[in-house]
C-alpha cells in the first residue's frame, strides 16, 4: 500500500482487491487530511442496516401501492388513477402491465439509490422522502377509498 502525501490512483494500488475492500477510498482520504471523519467499521454496518431498512420498507411500499392501485383501478376503472402519467400508459398498454412497468422501474430505482447512498448522504434522505410520499401519497389514501368509503 502507498503511503505517500499524493493522491492515490486506483491503479497505483498492490491489488484489485483494494479497490472494493474500500482501502483506495480510505488511503485517499487520509492523503486529503480528512482522516479524522473516516468512521470506524461498526459505524458503517448500522448505517448499512439503516440503508437496507429504509430501501426494504420503499420496496413494500411500492408493492402495497400497486396491489392498491390494481385493485382500485380494476374497480373504479382506470379514471381513478391520479397519476397522468401512469393513467396514459394505462390507456395504452392496459393498468395490468402498466403497473409491472412503473412498480418494477420503482423497485429498480429503489436499488439503485441504495446502492448510491452508501456513499452519498442525500440519497438517503431522497430514499426517506420517497417512502413519505409512497405513504402519505399513494397507500393511505387507497387504504382510505378501498376499505372505508
């Protein structure tokens, strides 16, 4: 491992197993002078369980909204749909695929920031703001129409 002032290249490295082991990273920040707010292993594990928490309870989400929203939609018919967008692409391709495309691009997304946010704080925070939506948008007010009007 280089020890060296300079900034460190991922090709300067001894192995490529440095790279994914996050020593490139951490070598790469101690050069900088940031040593000091590398947080220590345990650190990063709760805050890996936080982020997989929080990306599990999107993807249920989302999963409790497309079951809603098929049911409503195959109830009340597709005028009911809120989204304009999703409503489109109802009329086009018919609420059953529609709702796999959109749920599965939602799931695909949901990964994708997960992935993200391990390295980057505001994806997150992006993450927590989707799952507000998702609850206070989309599951509570089909819970709402469904079960008790």
């Amino acid at each position: 491992m280089l020890t060296s002032n300079a900034l460190i290249k991922p090709s300067d490295l001894d192995a490529p197993s440095e790279i994914f082991s996050g020593a490139w990273l951490q070598e790469t920040i101690k050069s900088v002078g940031l040593s000091n707010n590398i947080p220590n292993s345990v650190d990063l594990k709760i805050a890996a369980k936080d982020l997989v928490a929080l990306a599990s309870f999107l993807i249920i989400l989302s999963l409790f909204d497309w079951f809603l929203t098929y049911q409503a939609v195959s109830t009340w018919g597709i005028r009911v749909e809120g989204n304009s967008l999703l409503k489109i692409l109802m009329m086009e391709i018919g609420h059953q695929q529609a709702l796999l495309y959109v749920k599965g691009l939602t799931i695909f997304n949901a990964l994708i920031l997960t992935v993200i946010a391990k390295n980057c704080k505001i994806a997150k925070q992006i993450i927590s703001l989707v799952c507000l939506l998702y609850l206070f948008g989309g599951v509570l007010p089909w819970i709402y129409l469904l079960y008790y009007q």
